[in-house]
C-alpha cells in the first residue's frame, strides 16, 4: 500500500460515500458538511470521486485549508479495532484518526406510497403545512415528510396535524348534520 506524499498522520477525513446526480447544478451537501467539520479541525481533507467538484466548490474547500484528495474508498484500515487510515481505489493510503461521512436521508414512506400520497420533488411525501397529502384522510407529521425534523420540531408538526384532523373531522360532522337536517333526519 502506498501512501499520498502531502498527508500527515492523525489527520481528519470527511469522505464522500456518492455524489448526487444534480452535484454540477447546486453546491453537494458533502462541501457544505465538509466545512462544518473544518470548525472541528485545522486538518481536514475530503475525499471525493474524481472531477466531481465544481470550481466554486474547489475554491471554497482550499480558501479554508481543506485538502482534496480524488478518489474512491475501498476499505478502511484498522488494526486492533482503531482506525489508522482509508485506502483509495489506487492502492494509497490516507493516514487517519477520524472519518465524518454525511448522513443520507431516505424516506421511509413505504405505506404512504402505497395509498397513493403524492411524493415531492425531493422525493420525500409531499404535504400542506398542516400535514395534508394528497389523499383524502391521510396526513403526515415529523420526517417522514421532512429530513431534517428533530424530535421537537416532529413533536410540532403533529401537534399541527392532530388540530387539523380534527377540524376536518368536525368540518364533516358540521356537513354531515346539515345533509340530516334539510332532510327531516334530525328530531
């Protein structure tokens, strides 16, 4: 195995596991978390697949210190269960104590796809701000519709949702006693 000349050991690494297919038309959230984890550390690289970086993304990884490494991660190295460094599809070596990868949301919306409820541009469920989709008597709360939705933020969005069912719900009780009154169903 070899190892890139311009690493030092101890260094921290943010690897990018796969680019999004719309990278060259919006900075990749990769760049965004790699300079979130740059706070942490003044020696930081980013590991990403070759010509996937946009200039502006290059210029704004550099302006922070941050190394770009090009390539793909095959396997991590590890001896007696501590991590010593990432190997590249080259057969190099990046020496490492530290590996930040970016979560990837995927929604679990099996059921909801299954009723038919409309999916969003982002893919995920797409709802009214009350939680209302697009099938009658289905709504949704917390981060089956929203990724980022923390445990209070989809505490709040079911709050939201159990109003507006019921004020629907009361909405139909109100139609539904009117259709029994106009027709002589009430005593």
């Amino acid at each position: 195995m070899r190892t890139p000349q311009s690493h030092t050991p101890r260094e921290k690494v943010l690897a990018e596991i796969r680019r999004r297919p719309d990278a060259g038309t919006r900075p990749a959230p990769e760049t965004k978390y790699a300079q979130i984890v740059r706070q942490w550390t003044d020696n930081l690289s980013y590991v990403t697949s070759p010509e996937t970086l946009t200039s502006t993304e290059r210029a704004e990884l550099a302006a922070r210190g941050i190394t770009v490494v090009e390539g793909t991660v095959t396997q991590l190295v590890i001896d007696h269960d501590q991590l010593h460094g990432i190997e590249l599809d080259d057969g190099c070596v990046l020496p490492c104590d530290a590996l930040f990868v970016p979560p990837r949301f995927v929604p679990n919306n099996q059921l909801l796809a299954g009723l038919g409820c409309t999916p969003g541009a982002d893919g995920w469920v797409a709802a009214d701000p009350t939680g209302r989709t697009s099938i009658p008597g289905a709504w949704v709360a917390g981060n089956v519709v929203d990724p980022r939705a923390q445990v209070i933020t989809a505490a709040g969005a079911g709050s939201a949702a159990a109003i507006a069912i019921n004020a629907d719900l009361v909405d139909e009780d109100v139609r539904n006693s009117v259709h029994d009154f106009q027709h002589g169903l009430v005593r």
